[in-house]
C-alpha cells in the first residue's frame, strides 16, 4: 500500500546575495510504500534532508505535491545529532513528545521508559546526556522518537557522526525496532555500505537541484547480520547502489 | 593540597598588608582622620555596631528588592522580545538608552516623582535600573541561542509557542540568565550607593548615607567601617548568586562542570 507521494516537488531557497538562490530540490518523484526501509543516498548538499523536512512539514514545498494515503500518520524524527535537552535526564528526553502531547505522568514515564529498554537503555534512564557516549546519546534520540509510536521514522544521516562498530550495533537495532513495530523508515545517508545494509530500497539523488536518478529495489533476507555483511549478496548490492551513485554524479 | 594554597596565600598576603598599615599609621603617627589604622576601623565597628548593621540591613533590603524587580521585568521583557522580532525592535533602543543613562542624573529626578517620603521605593527603582539592561541582554541571547533542532523536533509535535518557550528556550536561556544576574546584581549595589548619595543625607538610612555622615564628622575610622561592610555585602551577593549558579547548572551545562585533568 502506498504511504505517500511527492509528486514534481521543488523547493528553493533564497540566498543572502540580492537576487539570487540555491534551487534545492527540481521535480522530486516518488511513492513511499508502506512497511518499506527506504534510503535516501546522494552526495553532501544534494537535498537529501531538505526532502526529509518537506515530509515532516517543517518546510513547504514551492512547487509540486506531497499526498498521503489517508490521514497523515503520526512521524518520528530523528536527526543527525541527537539534539537532546541537555538539562533534562535520559527519560524526561524520551518523554518530550508525549509531555508535549500533554499525556498523563505514569503513562508517559511507562512509556519513555520501554522504549529506552528496547535500545538497551535500562539503568541510565537518571543520566544526563553529557554523562553518554555519542552513541548512547543517539539510542535516547531513536528511543524518543520510538516513544511517540511513529508510524513513519524520518531519520537524517543519524549515524554519520559514530564509529564503526557502534553504527553497525545502531544498524541492526534499528532494523529490529523497525520490523517489530512495522515501522515505514526513510532513511538519508552518505554511506553507499550502510543503505544497501540496511534499505528495502535506495532513491539514489543527484547533485543540486536534486532530483531522483536512480531507484534501486534490494533483494534482502528478513535476517540480516555479520554472516550477511561477508555474503557475496551484500557485496552485490553495494556494487549496484555505488555504480548507481557514481553515475548520478 | 592546591585549594590550601588557594586560600592560604591571599590570607597570608591579606594579613601582611594590614600589619603593614598598621606598622605604617603608627610608626608615622599619622592622624586618625587622615588614614586611620585597622585597630582603629575595628574599634569604630565595634563601637557603632548596632547602627552600622541597621544600615547593612536598609541598604542590603533596597539593593534586593531593586534587584529582584529588575530580574522579573528583564526576563519578561526577554521573552516578549524572544515572541515577537517588532517588539524588540521597537523597544530595543529604549533599553539601550536606559542603560547608557547614568542613574546619577536620573537620580534627582526619580527622587522628585517618587517623593522623599517613600525614599526607599525611589532608591529600589535606582538599583534596579541600572541591574536590568545585563540581564534583559544575556537572557535575550539565551532565548535565541536555543538549539534550532530542538525546536524543530518540538513544532513536529505541534508544540504550542507556550510549550517551547517553557520546555527548551527557558531552560537553554538559564545559563545566560544567571551571568546576568551576576552582573547585575553587583552593579545593582552600585545603583543603589549612588543614589543613596544623590538622595542625600536626612531621609536615606543606608551605608552611603553613614559614610557621608561620617566623613562630614571627620569620623574615618567609621567611615573605613562602612567601606568594609559595602564591599563585603558586595562580595556575598556575588558569591551567593555564584552559588546559586553552580546549583543550577552543575549537572549539565560546561561552565559549572570541574572536568578532571
């Protein structure tokens, strides 16, 4: 079923200069099923989290459409620093939205507190960000993103700033949380590895004005894990995803 | 063993420069009312203590009370300026000028309006005008100083203006409001002597009002007293408003936190 749709979507923004402007996005085509881990891969600049902000609503598009099927679905968010209130301990955090949303105490504090334990938060729900690691830090930032219930994750290059091995821990967790609560993702990333690792489905985008050049469908196992980052089927989809990439450049 | 010496030098310096004037004032006789010796301020203290520590009092309350005014309106006029870029540039101007005013000259005229029977009232309003503009700039620069995304992610939310006023741009702006307050409430003590002196003898009952008085009786050593008490009410409201601070921001923001070498 399909989920949204862009339809010639444009966006440009003014410059400083007199006159002048930088046209982000020209002509942006395509339709997000549901249920789909989809990446937005291109290089830096090229628009990819001005896309990710036109579907939130916190930008407008100048020209062309963004249709739901039905009612907007409740949206997660999670950008590429982790952007936490560094006053507020881990659970309070986890718990904006939902104290936002002006949810009873209990309820909220219960929920906030699942979601950290399903990133492997639990006992450091006291902490306060600067007490984390950087990607500790980002599992409090997916976790309350996860506590609003998202049906649709936005996520924006939300790895880019960690190491190795604590990406690819991030990676596996977040496609587990992602299948359990039948979670549509959109995730933007630099990394030609990382979104053929992780996507249903790669839009490849162009430099500026971005536009879609290329829309790669993966043929992934439901289980993917170390066995799968060393099988010939990863490496051919990241040969496909970084031929895609280079030739859009 | 370094905090020692971080307390023991200054006190041990502090003490070898009193010995010293006091060596000096007595070994060049100097007259009493020319440069009194410690002993001398001390007796004066001792002597005209009850009274002294009346003024500590009226002119401690003024300070606070002007102090605490001038925090109330430059947090709400911070935050107005935060909603609303017309009304900070409108205003703006208005609190610059305010501020490069000096209360000396407005002193006389606030003194009139506010009528010396309510002398007290006028000296508040002289310390808080002169505390406000610090901590109406600094708060301004914290609201705005908020970080962006947080905001965004709490707009995704479909936060009220009032929900991210109180949960992110508040709570970011804490840091800043505080060094403003630090400022300002030194300079608010400043405010209120000046005008204590603009006021004046007769109807002010303050610390300024003591040292005119007593230096109009050539009563220095009284006057030395005075002085010793006005810096050290200086010195508490800074390390109060400095404890408060570390209080405050100890758990979270970089300047309160000791980082281990």
């Amino acid at each position: 079923m399909t989920l949204l749709t862009l339809t010639g979507v444009g966006k440009r923004f003014p410059s400083a200069n007199k006159g002048g402007g930088i046209d982000a996005l020209r002509d942006v085509h395509f339709a997000i099923e549901t249920g789909q881990f989809v990446s937005l891969l291109g290089p830096s600049g090229c628009g990819k989290s001005t896309v990710l902000r036109l579907i939130s609503g916190l930008l407008t598009p100048d020209s062309g459409t963004i249709s739901w099927q039905g009612a907007r679905p409740e949206l997660g968010f999670v950008f590429q620093e982790p952007t936490l209130m560094p006053w507020a301990d881990v659970r309070t955090n986890a718990r904006l939205p939902l104290d936002l949303r002006k949810l009873p105490r209990r309820e909220a504090d219960a929920r906030a507190t699942a979601a950290l334990e399903r990133l492997g938060l639990a006992g450091f729900e006291q902490a306060v960000p600067r007490e984390l690691s950087g990607g500790m830090k980002m599992r409090v930032s997916i976790a309350r993103a996860l506590a609003a219930r998202p049906k649709l994750l936005l996520m924006d290059e939300p790895f880019a700033a960690l190491d190795e091995p604590t990406r690819q821990a991030l990676n596996d967790d977040l496609l587990a949380v992602g299948r359990q609560d039948d979670i549509t993702i959109i995730f933007v990333t630099h990394s030609v590895m990382e979104s053929s690792y992780l996507s249903d489905r790669v839009l490849v985008m162009s430099r500026r004005p971005g536009h879609i050049a290329a829309d790669i469908a993966l043929d992934q196992p439901a289980a993917r894990d170390a066995a799968f980052r060393l099988s010939p089927s990863f490496a051919d989809a990241q040969r496909k995803v970084g031929a895609a990439l280079l030739e859009s450049a | 063993m370094k905090r020692v010496f971080d307390i023991a030098f200054p006190l041990v310096l502090g003490i070898a420069l009193l010995l010293s004037w006091q060596w000096i004032v007595q070994a060049r006789a100097i007259p009493v009312y020319v440069l009194p010796a410690p002993s001398d301020i001390v007796r004066a203290l001792m002597d005209n203590f009850p009274s002294l520590m009346t003024s500590l009092t009226a002119t401690l309350t003024i300070t606070l009370l002007g102090f605490a005014g001038a925090t109330i309106a430059a947090v709400i006029l911070a935050i107005l300026f935060s909603q609303s870029r017309l009304v900070e540039r409108a205003l703006y101007p208005y609190a610059v000028v305010l501020q490069v005013t000096p209360v000396v000259a407005i002193a006389p005229l606030l003194l009139i309006w506010v009528g010396f029977e309510r002398i007290d009232l006028a000296l508040s309003l002289m310390a808080g005008l002169i505390a406000f503009f610090p901590i109406l700039s600094t708060t301004t620069l914290g609201l705005k100083s908020a970080d962006f995304h947080l905001i965004d992610l709490a707009r995704l939310y479909n936060a009220s203006r009032w929900q991210i006023l109180w949960r992110v741009q508040l709570p970011s702006a804490l840091p800043y409001l505080l060094t403003g307050m630090k400022t300002g409430g030194v300079i608010a003590l400043i405010g209120e002597v000046t005008a204590e002196f603009a006021a004046g003898s007769g109807t002010a009952t303050g610390l300024a009002w003591r040292i005119t008085e007593s230096t109009n009786r050539l009563e220095i050593a009284t006057t030395f007293a005075a002085l010793a008490l006005l810096a050290l009410l200086g010195i508490a409201i800074f390390a109060s408003l400095s404890a408060l601070e570390y209080l405050l921001l100890r758990r979270w923001h970089e300047s309160a936190i000791r980082r281990s070498r």
